[in-house]
C-alpha cells in the first residue's frame, strides 16, 4: 500500500471507530435558511425612496399581487453567507478533488473563461436589447456558430437549446417535422441499448416510439438487429460515437447507409464529443442532426442542475426547419440581424437565445487552444482513459490477481475517452457491490465513477478521467480501488457500510424517491 494511500485508511479508520469528537469545536446543527435567523433581522437596508410613490394598483391588478407577504428567512448578511459556505463545504466539487464520471466530462474549467464571461459587456447585456446595439454579442454567436459547424461537419447551427437533453429534444422534433414536410408519418425511433437514459425519455416526450437496437459482443451496433429494425415507419436512429461503452463503432459508414436508404435520419448524441474533437467529423459520418454539450466537451462549470447549453448542428436538408430565430448576416459586411420569418420552423424552444454565459466560456475555450488544440484535447482524453485503465490491469491486489482481474473491461481491450468496468466478478469474490466500492472511493478522496450504467453490463462501473487529469492523480485513483478491493478481501463490511467520513452517511435512495419530503412545515 502506498504511503498516502496508507495515510487516507489511517485517516478514515480513525473517524470510522473513534467513540469521541475529532475535532475541538462540535458541528453546528443542521438547520434550513428558513429556521435560522430573527423577526426584523436584515442582510440589506433599502434606501429612502427618491422617486414618486405609485400606488400598488397602478403597477399590478390586486388579482395578481400576494394576500400576505411572503415568509421568508429574516438573517443577516453574515448568516447568510455562512449557512451558504458551509452547504458548498459539505457538497464534492471539480475544485476540491477527482471527479471521474462516466459520460459527464468533469474536466476542469480555465479560470480565464469566468474573466472573460465577467466582463461587463457579455455579464450585462439585456436579453431584450435590439440586435443594431447588440452586435458584438451577436457576432461571438456567429463565429461559434460557426466553429461549431466546422467541428461537426455539419454547416448549420442554432445555439438556442439550454442542455444536452434539450439539444436532443430539438433534434427529434427537426426529424419529425423534416417528415411530415414530406407527407410522411413515421413514428419510430431507433435507440442503442447503450444509450444514454434522456433519448428514450425525449423520444416520448416528442410523441415516438423507441425501438431499442441490440450491442454486438465488439460493443457496437448489431448490424443484422439493425437491418430487421430499420424500415419505413422508422424516423431517426439516435447514435452516440464513440457510445457509453467508450468504443468507436467501425461500423458507422455502414449504419448511416442502413439508416438512410429507409428515409431516416441519423442524430448524433454529442454527449462523447470529447473523444473526437479535431480527429474525426459527425457530418463526416453520415449523421444529420449533432447536439453539442457546451457545459461538457467546452468547460463549463456544471453538474447540479445547470446551467448548460446545448446547440444543435444540422445539415441542409435539415436546415429549413430550425428554431427561430436565426441569426443571419444579409451582406457579407454587414450587420448581423434575427430572422423569424422561417414558415417551416419548429419555432421557439425556449426565451432568448440560450444561455449566453455558456457561449462566451465555449467561444474563450475554442479561441484558447485553436484546432490543434482541440485535437491534443481528444487525444489526451483518449490516452488518460486508457492509461487508467491499464494502471488497473497492472495493480496487483492479492493473490496473484490484478485489480482488473475483480474488476475486468465489459467490452473490448482498449477504449476511447471512458471505459465501463463490470463489478460481476467483485460481488461473487469480495461480497461487495459497485455501489459499496463507489461509496467507499469517497472516504479516499474522489467522486465515485458513473455506477450501473450502462444497464447491459452487470454491476457496471463508467470512469471518464478527462484530458485535464495528471499522471500522478490517475495513478492515486488506481491506487485506491485497489486499496479498496484489498481491503474487502479481509473485511468487506468496511465498504458495506461506507461512506465513513462524509458529512451525510449513505442514504436510502429508494425510500427518497418514493417518499421525497419536499416541503418544510414552517413554525
């Protein structure tokens, strides 16, 4: 075991058994914002109002306006400020450790870009401000536009969806209205059974069907599934490629060709972009529609919720059915302008144009390192994952056998930007679950990987290092799975029970979302 591994178990043995405080001052109670604080008390004081009074009236319909103020937590600004600090503190954060989550690209996010999206001019533009006064906010959309088609292939982008689901959403919808442009009503969508959990759930949202395509024993698509599945009632084949296994399908050219000989249309879910970035082209492929994860594959600081930003790139055939609006430049000079007048458009998806902030941090992110860069990105990305994984296979654990041995590749020999481990052979041997090693890689310090996706691998255990990660982090990470699974080999428990050192021990997730408490009864 190594030294700072050894340090980590002492560390966590200690909070695990020790009967008495670890620490000299106790820990305060655990109380919501809405439970702190005092009648009166106040973390600003407006001034005196300098204009005249209007009546409450004349300003909004008494049908509109609350019977009763609201009851809202009176604190002060200190009181805020640390109830907020001390929730952050209690959360896992990018800044504080490893965060190898599989599909989610937790790469770090250069602070030059929250310079960059702070500037006053970008921080503080009106959403409603007219396009003649907002030409520069226009014209960074237009060239990430534009660098977002030439990473795709694909010629037309609109940056109007607000995340990766929504950026699907968008290119389901432009799959049916293509469509029914056409005088057709086809109802099926084709969906890998590695494929990530929001495209059957967007399928159905826009009013399709989700035929579900079998892997072959190389982790791509079965092609003899694909042939029997793909005929005239079918839309679009959604597609992720290199897929959540981590293998590029060699196939594609073939599938594109299978696809489109019936009429459909080929989306590439855009959610593994990084592993291609400056090497290969979606368009390139064959594929119509590419949703693009800006807050992923372009460093944006995300996970919780938001926010996100998630364009879409189409090609011609596809282009006339794009949200409006759509940011045109009529003379080659001049000056950029929102065209609504799209009679085929499938309208809006959302107010505005999306989520600005994300542009300026995307566009910061692509100018920083150019088109070599984002090719040493993918590589890199590329090369961690398969450096990981073969720290794992080299680890030895005990016994003659290798970390990989108790927790071996689902598919193939190498990968791309993420592998997919299955912890079947773990829970036989070691009576541990993935969940167990996933909770207890907490107590070492690091985000536990994506766990029991995708749902064809038993047990499965999905670890996306990033480009951004060092040699010496990866081999820490091995190191303590290893440590892990040695440890279970004496005392499985130990795992059984973990998190130990955590704020919050391990939860009831199940009893949580079948029984959630979502309100707070107020005193």
């Amino acid at each position: 075991m190594s030294e700072g591994a050894a340090q980590r178990d002492r560390d966590g043995a200690t909070q695990r058994k020790s009967a008495e405080p670890t620490a000299a001052v106790p820990e305060e109670p655990v109380l919501t914002i809405f439970e702190k604080g005092a009648p009166g008390r106040r973390a600003f004081q407006c001034p005196e109002l300098d204009v005249p009074t209007v009546a409450p009236d004349e300003l909004l319909p008494s049908e509109l306006r609350r019977a009763a103020p609201p009851r809202l937590p009176e604190v002060s600004e200190p009181e805020l400020v640390r109830h907020y600090v001390r929730l952050s503190k209690r959360n896992f954060d990018l800044d504080s450790g490893f965060y190898p989550l599989g599909s989610c690209t937790m790469k770090h996010n250069p602070r030059l870009h929250e310079r960059v999206a702070a500037l006053p001019g970008h921080a503080r533009l009106h959403p409603l401000q007219d396009p003649a006064s907002a030409q520069g906010a226009l014209q960074l959309m237009w060239n990430l536009q534009r660098a977002l088609a030439e990473i795709s292939g694909l010629p037309h982008v609109c940056l109007q969806p607000s995340a990766g689901s929504h950026g699907e959403l968008a290119g389901v919808l432009l799959t049916r209205a293509y469509h029914e442009d056409r005088g057709e009503r086809r109802t099926k969508v084709l969906a890998p059974d590695t494929a990530h959990g929001t495209n059957p759930a967007t399928v159905t949202m826009a009013g399709l069907q989700v035929v579900k395509l079998a892997t072959n024993a190389a982790g791509g698509i079965d092609l003899d599934d694909l042939r029997a599945k793909a005929d005239n009632d079918v839309a679009c084949l959604m597609l992720t490629n290199p897929n959540t296994l981590g293998i590029f399908d060699p196939n594609i050219e073939q599938i594109a060709r299978l696809v489109h000989d019936v009429g459909a249309t080929l989306y590439y879910d855009g959610a593994n972009l990084n592993a291609i970035m400056g090497l290969s082209r979606p368009g390139d492929m064959g594929f119509d529609i590419v949703h693009f994860n800006l807050h992923k594959s372009f460093t944006q600081p995300h996970g919780g919720g938001g926010p996100g930003s998630g364009p879409i790139a189409v090609s011609e055939r596809i282009a006339p059915y794009l949200p409006v609006p759509v940011i045109v430049r009529p003379d080659e000079v001049g000056e950029l302008d929102l065209d609504y007048d799209r009679p085929k458009s499938i309208g809006r998806l959302r107010s505005f144009q999306g989520n600005y902030g994300c542009f300026v941090r995307a566009y910061a992110y692509i100018c920083s390192l150019g088109a070599d860069g984002l090719r040493d990105v993918s590589e890199n990305a590329v090369l961690n994952a398969n450096y990981l994984l073969a720290r794992l296979r080299q680890l030895q654990v005990g016994d003659g056998r290798s970390a990989a041995d108790y927790l071996p590749l689902a598919y193939g020999e190498l990968c791309m930007h993420e592998f997919v481990l299955s912890g079947g052979p773990m829970k036989r041997a070691l009576q541990i679950k993935t969940l167990d090693l996933a909770k207890r890689l907490l107590d070492h310090g690091y985000h536990p990987p994506t766990v029991y996706f995708p749902l064809l691998v038993e047990e499965a255990l999905m670890v996306e290092p990033t480009e951004t990660e060092t040699r010496e982090t990866l081999d820490a990470f091995a190191q303590a799975i290893a440590d892990i699974l040695r440890e279970a080999a004496q005392d499985p428990e130990i795992a059984r029970q973990a998190p130990h050192t955590t704020p919050v021990r391990r939860l009831d997730e199940v009893g949580a979302a079948r029984r959630p408490v979502i309100r707070q009864a107020l005193g």
